[in-house]
C-alpha cells in the first residue's frame, strides 16, 4: 500500500503525513508513506486545494486534513 501526500511543504501537509504515519502505526499494516513537494506530480492529480492524500492512486482527500481514524478507516 502507498499512501502520499501532497503538498508543498506547509504545516497543514506536515500535519496530514503526521496523521498518515500514525494511522499505518495503530493498523499495524506494511504501507509507503510518502511526501510529493514536486508541483509537476501534485497536478497530474487534477487537484483543487493542498493538502492532498492519495491512497494507491486514488485522492481520498484534498484541502483537508483527515484525522489518523478516517485514515485507517481507509487502509483497513
């Protein structure tokens, strides 16, 4: 599983791979955690607003910041 996150570095993005790391850690699952600063790979995600988190290629959220449960709700 790769979970990432993009942003351009901003506490809201530190914020959201914070949460990210926390919610691979309690559901006790093998997932790549990452941080995508690179504007050229954040907008081949169409997106609208930072922070992003995209979960295998999927956007699960954008312009927000998901706590660590909706997360695992995600990765379980």
């Amino acid at each position: 599983m790769k979970l990432e996150i993009l942003g351009m570095g901003c506490m809201k993005c530190k914020k959201l791979y914070d949460n990210a790391k926390k919610a691979v850690e309690e559901a006790g699952i093998q997932a790549e955690v990452l941080k995508v600063e690179d504007i050229n790979k954040i907008t081949e995600y169409e997106l609208m607003a930072t922070p992003a988190l995209v979960i295998d290629g999927e956007v699960k959220a954008s312009g927000r910041i998901p706590g660590s449960d909706e997360i695992k709700k995600w990765i379980s």
